[in-house]
C-alpha cells in the first residue's frame, strides 16, 4: 500500500470528514490504494490527523455507503474490489490544473520560476521523509 499523505484544513469550510472521504477517494480512483488494501484504523487515523474519531468514522461510513470501501467486522476497512477507478488521463488533467494554480499564486506573489521550483522539491522531500506529513506546513 501507498503512503498516505493525508492533510485536513480546518479553514477550507469543508467538513473535516468530507476532506478525509475526497483524499481518501483521490487515492483509490487513481490506483494508489488498490482493491484489498486495507486502510488505517479508525483510531490510528483520528491520532495521526488529531481529529475526532467519530470523524473518521463518519467518512468511512459514508465510503462504505459509496461502495468505495468494505468494512469487515473485528478486521478494519479495506479498499472495494468494485471502487471507482479515473483513467489515465483524469490523474495528467487533475495534475496540471494543480500546477496551473500553483504558477499562477506564484506569479501573483512574485516568485521567480526558481523559488517556485524550490518550494516543490521541498514540499517533495518532505513528504518522502515522513508519510505523514502536511506540504503545506512548514517543519
């Protein structure tokens, strides 16, 4: 299984548990997570993203009732063998119109192409040394 990188943004006036389900979501319609993984338990997510775990609980709910996600009893939640996959071309589409807001926020600030570039590769390195950690935040 795939790292996951999951973050929640308590200013992006989405709920908490709807952040966790569209991250959750993202993961196993790209083919990051696959049928048969199992995903974190409800208490080691609530402990990592220090939310509340009727939170998590709540998001896998609704995952479950999506079809997204199995829950088997005493053993955890797992991916469903018939979840939702994009193709190809959705992950290129979603993965420019993110560096397409990435350049433009930039521009906006100033930053030459070179900090724009180092800001990524640190936002990169972080994430490879720490499966847990928010790009976006700063260590």
């Amino acid at each position: 299984m795939a790292p996951l990188h999951l973050q929640i943004d308590p200013h992006s006036g989405l709920p908490v548990y709807r952040q966790l389900m569209d991250q959750l979501r993202s993961y196993i319609a790209s083919g990051a997570l696959k049928a048969g993984d199992q995903l974190p338990s409800i208490r080691e997510l609530a402990k990592t993203l220090a939310v509340n775990p009727s939170t998590v609980v709540k998001a896998y709910g609704e995952l479950e009732h999506l079809g997204v996600i199995e829950s088997q009893q005493g053993r955890g939640a797992f991916v469903a063998e018939r979840a939702p996959r994009w193709p190809e071309s959705h992950r290129r589409d979603r993965l420019a119109a993110l560096a397409g807001q990435l350049a433009l926020e930039a521009a906006q600030m100033g930053a030459s192409e070179d900090e724009i570039l180092d800001a990524l590769r640190t936002a990169i390195d972080r994430l490879a040394r720490s499966p847990h950690s928010n790009p976006s935040q700063p260590e």
